[in-house]
C-alpha cells in the first residue's frame, strides 16, 4: 500500500489541492488526514468537503473540536480565536457533524494516526523534543505512528531511548525501531519552510518520503485579506514560523 499521510490544511484550498496532485503522481492509493481540516485560512467549508470526498481515515484536531462545538475556544489566542469563529461561521451543520464523529486515533495496517500524541491525546501535548516523544512512545503500539500539530516535519526514532531527526527527502525505516513521524503542515508551515508538506510511506518497502510543494500561495493571502481574516494570516504563510 502507498499512503499519503496529510495534517494542518487548516482551511487552505490551493494548498490541499496541489498535495492531492502531488499524491496522484507519487502513486498514492490510500490517503490518509491526520486532523486541523479547519481554523485559521478562508476556505473551511471547501477543505473539509474535499476531505470528505476522499472517504479515508481521518482523526481529529484540536481546531475541529471546536468548529464541531465540542469544546470552545477559550485557550486559544486572538488570531487563532478570530479565524476559529470564521471557521465555524462558514461550516454547515452537517460538517460539523462530521467533524464532531471523528476518532482521537486509529490504527491501520502497521501503523496509528493521531493528531498530537498518543499520550492524552484528548489534551492536545505538543511533541517538540525526544523527551516529550518519550511519553506518546509509551502508548504507541505499533512501528510507527504518524502525527500533526505542531506543523514541523521531524521524525522521532525510538532504539533504546528516544532521539530526533530532520527527516530526509527519503528514507528506509528500520523494522527493528520504533518511529514517530510528524508529516508537517499542509495549510500553515512553521519550520521556516513556506511550502506545503506531507509524506508518502510505502508500507511494504518501509520506505517514507516527506514532500514539500510550492503552491499558489498570493491567492490564499488575497482570499485571508478579502475575508477580512487578520493580515499575520497572510503574511505568516510565507514567513512559515
Ligand atoms: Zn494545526
């Protein structure tokens, strides 16, 4: 199987698009959405109904949770607050149906999808260092699990203690570790790195790719600015932190 492992749309259409053409041309069979469809970007209702289309496994993100109207946004900051309520202005009752079923994590094949991490992932951690991949390690039960939210690319190995990388264009992984791979941001990149990233993993041949695609970015500033959305939106797009 070839999976196409994506989180963080975060509401940005040209960039969704272009990884799902991407997918096409790397042959991927099995798309996968490791959670944020929305909040922050214009197109909340295009994303979500795009991901749908795709019928795949999909987890859930701290930002759905609160377009779902399970949570509110109380701990988030005031960009983050402002484009969350633009988000659920523009989500029918239907979507946010949808997003109010989606599972913390799933396992497939060989590997378990979440959005944070495998340790409370209703709390929505943040996994930065090693140390803090120590603690998703302890309640991951396969190889490999591929994760979001933090919107860096990095992959954590588990041997005899937990170590990081920056992940390779390509890379073989060891079927004697223990992986922890987050696959960047579709929508909102924060390594420094403006364009849209996501990987491939070919699960027989244990080989990961993680892509990084440029994409039509001056129309999803012109729709944050026409939508009235907080200019930092638009210009964290290319700044990428
Ligand atoms: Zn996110």
């Amino acid at each position: 199987m070839i999976y196409g492992i994506f989180s963080d749309i975060h509401s940005n259409y040209e960039a969704l698009t272009t990884v799902l053409k991407d997918m096409l041309q790397q042959g991927v069979t099995h798309p996968i959405c490791l959670g944020d469809i929305v909040g922050y970007n214009p197109n909340p209702a295009e994303c979500l109904e795009l991901v749908r289309t795709l019928k795949c496994p999909t987890v859930l993100g701290n930002h759905d949770e609160i377009v779902s109207g399970k949570k509110s946004a109380e701990h988030f900051n005031e960009m983050a607050s402002e484009a969350i309520q633009y988000s659920c202005d523009n989500v029918s009752p239907d979507g946010k149906a949808y997003l109010a079923s989606l599972p913390f994590h799933q396992k497939i094949e060989d590997f378990t999808i979440v959005h944070a991490s495998m340790d409370e992932p209703e709390n929505w951690n943040y996994i930065n260092s090693a140390l803090e991949a120590s603690s998703s390690f302890i309640y991951q039960r396969t190889p490999v699990c591929f994760c979001g939210h933090t919107h860096v690319a990095k992959i954590f190995i588990k041997e005899k203690k937990a170590t990081e990388q920056k992940p390779d264009p390509e890379m073989k992984l060891k079927r004697t570790n223990r992986y922890l791979i987050n696959v960047g941001s579709v929508g909102q990149p924060r390594d420094g790195d403006w364009r849209a990233s996501y990987a491939v993993y070919d699960s027989e041949k244990k080989i990961l790719k993680i892509r990084r695609l440029e994409y039509p970015v001056e129309t999803t500033q012109k729709k944050i600015r026409d939508a009235g959305l907080s200019e930092r939106l638009a210009e964290r797009l290319i700044t990428a932190c």
